[in-house]
C-alpha cells in the first residue's frame, strides 16, 4: 500500500480541511464578536458574580469581608 503526500498546490478544493472552509467563511464573523464577548465577560458578567459572591459575607469596607453564608446580620 503507498502512501501520497499532497503538498499545498497539489491539493484541489475539495480535498480542503472542513476546519479551513469553516474558518474562510464564518471566521470573520466571529473574530468581531469575540471582542464584545470578552468586553461583555469583564464589565457585566465578572462584576455580577463578584456582586453575588460579596452578598454572603459582612463587609464595612474597614476590615476584610468575612463569609457569613444565609446568616442574616442586622445593620446596627
């Protein structure tokens, strides 16, 4: 059994990885929106899950917070 090598000139279209056709036609498409979902990510999502996370703990910003879980602390 031989085996063949194409090189690149050698090879038609139709023998063009499907990643490669992919990436020719839909790639610009997401190479756009990659920079909204990353500034979507940093500015809504992350401030979000901090927001949520800070919500379990006693925090007076003098002193560290400190996790306090569902115990629910009176203001004064």
């Amino acid at each position: 059994m031989a085996t063949s090598t194409l090189t690149q000139q050698e090879r038609t279209p139709k023998e063009e990885s499907w990643f490669r056709r992919w990436l020719s036609k839909e790639g610009s498409a997401y190479a756009f929106l990659s920079g909204y979902a990353l500034m979507f990510i940093i500015f809504i999502v992350v401030p979000v899950l901090v927001a949520f996370l800070l919500s379990f703990t006693f925090f007076d910003t003098i002193q560290p917070p400190s996790f306090i879980g569902l115990k629910i602390t009176s203001p004064c």
